[in-house]
C-alpha cells in the first residue's frame, strides 16, 4: 500500500500531536473543593433527601390547610340476579368524597407541618454537614497532594547538596585533605538522598490517587495544587464571640436541636394517645355524578355533608399500660434533653481546645520561619567553606540535615493551619466551601 505525502505529513503531525504531554490542571482549594461537590455521591445523596423532605412538607401543608377527595366508579360485572357477565353503563355507579380533619388531640393537621417542617430541617443541615465533611475530606487530599509535591522540591534540593559535597569530599580525598570514612559516609548520605527523592516520588503519586478519586477523574490524570501562600495572618488571641457563634451557628448542634424538638412532638402525640382522644372531622360526599356519559342522578341527601366529633377512651388493662408507656415517652424526652446538654459542653470544649491549637500552631510557624531562613544561610556558607577544605564534614551534615527536617515540618505546619483553620470554621457554623 502506497501513502502519498500528504498522508505522510498528517499521520506525522497526528503523531507528534498524540505524543505532547497533558497540560495538569491547577487547582487552588476552593476549586478542588467545588469541583468535588459536582461529582460527589454524597452531596448528591444528601440533596435528595433534602428534595424529598421539601416535598413531604409540602404535602402536609397542603393536608392541613385542604380537605382530602376521592373519586370512585363502580360497575356490577355478575350478580345472583342476573348471571351473565355484562359491563354496561346504566349499572356504573360514581361518588366523590371528601374529609377534612380539623382537630385531633393527639395528632392534629398543625402538628403534623410542625413535624414535617422539623423533617425539612434536619434533611437541610443534613446535607450542611454532609457538605462540610466532604469539604474538610477534599481539603485533606488537597494538602496530601501539595505537600507530596513540595516534598519532592526539597529532596531535590537535598539531593543536589548531598551531590555536590560527595563530588568535593571525593575530590579532596583524591588531594588526601579527607579521609576514607568521610568519603565512604558522603556517598552513604547522596544514596540516602536519592532513596529519599525517590520515596517522595513514590508518595507524590499515591497523594495523586486520592486526589483523583475525589474528582472521579483518572486516577494516574496529571493534577497541581496551587496554595497562594505559606503565611498565614491570624490575630492572637483568637475572638472569644466565636464561643457564641459556635453555640448559636454549629450545623451538629442545630440539627440536635432539631431533633430533640422532634423527639418532644412525638413524646407529646403518644402520651396524648394514651389519653382521651378528641377528633373532629369534616366530610362531604356525593353520588351518582353523571361523569363520562354515565347516568348521574339526584335526590334527597345526596350530595349529604357534615361535622363530626369523636372521643375515644384507650385504657388497657385498667391503665396499667398507659401509665407504662406515658412514663417509657418521658424517659425517652429526657434521654434527648440530657444528650443535648453534653453537645454543648462537648462543643464548647473543642472551641476553646482549637483555639489553644491555633494559637501554637501559629508561633511555630513563626519559629519555623525562622529556623529556615537561619539554616539555610548556615548551609549555603558551610558549603562554600567545605568545598574549599575549611570546614568540617559532620559540621556540614549535621546543618544540611537540620535544614530538610525544618523544610519538611514547614510543609506539614503549613498544611496543618489550613486544615485546623477549616475544622474550626466547621465549628463555628461556617459554610468553609464558599
């Protein structure tokens, strides 16, 4: 088969194209976060509970403000009387009804909206603390992936000063200005260097992983992790007003809160059940509509309505089991009552505890700061000094050493901040994806 040059020149171009490499993609926190929330099976199961909660409330508005019809027909197919089987339309009999309750003790139309709208509630924050999770889980892989990456940048950086101070100690002892163990020790640490670099490496693409998995993307899709900056402004001590806005504001809290009013709705509608119940009820009927070419008719009482009330009296075995039960609702009231009381105990202590946090985690990286800038003029000057035979090998080492520990805890402080700022905010009551 003969190509002529054109196709020649296509199929070159198409391969030089196919052989580029995938520009990553650069995402600052906010966008990996807001990129998660679109795929995330959680958000979407959170949201759908929140939909459907939105329209069981709405029903029961329209319950409670609205009487319930029915429209029936009817049709006489066999009887004794007549025992051929037959459909006709003289034989199809109609009714509309309808039914209304206006009051009932024990579970009226109003308590039962309270109910619905406390429903509605709890599925919103539901899917409020469903969204913080994800968000705190997605800023978490985030920081994986950052840190993996800086990481790889100082074992280079390692690496490349690790190299040149094997490539002079062998040189100096070429010249005889350093012995046979200081040489032997700085290839040990050069090959420790490259098992570090390569060890980053290794946790760059496992970092990379996780952050795909989130995205629901590729899992080996080239990605970046853009953080704008390494200093973080935060004005000591922190707020004591955050307490309030903690105990005011924290979606937990609030959908506890939530739920113990649940809990008293519902105590409230079985002990009123275990006493005389009340019902009134409104109704309407009619028969014989005449609809779809149907013969219809009329006469006296229908359509028929009224208004009437009901009084039930439940005792059991002469009350024995309504006392039982009352007293089982009570306890079941103050359970809720007393957890609620250890929420709030338990939420001002993670308050004051974060705060304490924050506030060490902000001077060491201060200190941090600090010890890097120092070390790393110390190193830079030790290095100079080492390839010129004026200073000492273990000298050398051990600054080298204490620059990538403190280049590494920076990374990790960094992160840390980010991450116990975001857990915090969640304390507070924060919408942190926005």
């Amino acid at each position: 088969m003969l190509l002529n040059p054109t196709t020649i020149c296509l199929a070159a171009a198409l391969g030089c194209m196919l052989s580029l490499p995938v520009e990553a993609e650069t995402f600052t926190p906010k966008s990996y976060i807001k990129a998660v929330f679109a795929v995330s099976p959680v958000i979407g199961s959170a949201e759908q509970s929140f939909e459907q909660a939105g329209s069981v409330y709405r029903s029961a508005i329209m319950d409670a403000v609205a009487p319930s019809f029915s429209l029936s027909l009817s049709n006489s197919l066999y009887d004794d009387q007549n025992t051929a089987l037959r459909l006709r339309k003289g034989d199809t009999g109609s009714s509309l009804s309808a039914s209304w309750n206006l009051y009932d003790s024990a579970a009226s139309p109003v308590v039962k909206v309270r109910k619905a709208r406390l429903d509605y509630e709890y599925a919103q924050l539901t899917l409020l603390i469903a969204k913080q999770s994800e968000a705190v889980s997605a800023l978490n892989r985030f920081y994986a992936l950052y840190s993996a990456k800086k990481r790889i940048e100082i074992a280079r950086m390692n690496l490349a000063s690790r190299a040149r101070q094997y490539k002079d100690t062998s040189e100096q002892y070429q010249s005889g200005t350093r012995s046979k163990t200081e040489q032997t020790q700085s290839e040990g640490d050069k090959l420790q260097s490259e098992l570090s670099l390569a060890q980053a490496e290794s946790a760059a693409r496992k970092a990379l992983l996780a952050f795909n998995e989130m995205l629901n993307t590729e899992p080996d899709e080239e990605q970046e992790a853009l953080v704008s900056t390494q200093s973080v402004n935060i004005a000591l001590p922190l707020p004591r007003d955050d307490m309030q806005k903690a105990l005011d504001g924290n979606f937990s809290l609030r959908r506890q809160k939530v739920s113990l009013e649940k809990t008293r709705l519902n105590t409230r509608s079985n002990i009123m059940s275990d006493y005389p119940r009340f019902r009134l009820d409104a109704s309407y009927n009619k028969s014989n509509l005449g609809l779809f070419r149907i013969p219809g008719g009329s006469w006296d009482g229908n359509p028929s309505y009224g208004l009437g009330m009901s009084l039930n009296f439940p005792f059991g075995f002469l009350g024995a089991q309504n006392y039982l039960d009352v007293k089982a609702q009570s306890n079941i009231l103050k359970s809720a009552e007393l957890g609620l009381v250890d929420a709030l105990r338990s939420l001002k202590t993670s308050v004051l505890t974060a705060q304490e946090d924050i506030a060490l985690q902000v001077k060491s990286l201060k200190l941090l700061e600090f010890q890097i800038k120092a070390q790393k003029g110390t190193t830079d000057m030790l290095l100079e000094e080492y390839s010129q035979g004026n200073a000492r090998f273990l000298e050398l080492d051990t600054a080298q050493t204490k620059l990538l520990d403190s280049s590494g805890n920076q990374i990790t402080a960094v992160n840390d901040m980010d991450i116990a700022l975001a857990n915090y905010r969640t304390l507070l009551g924060e919408k942190i994806w926005e």
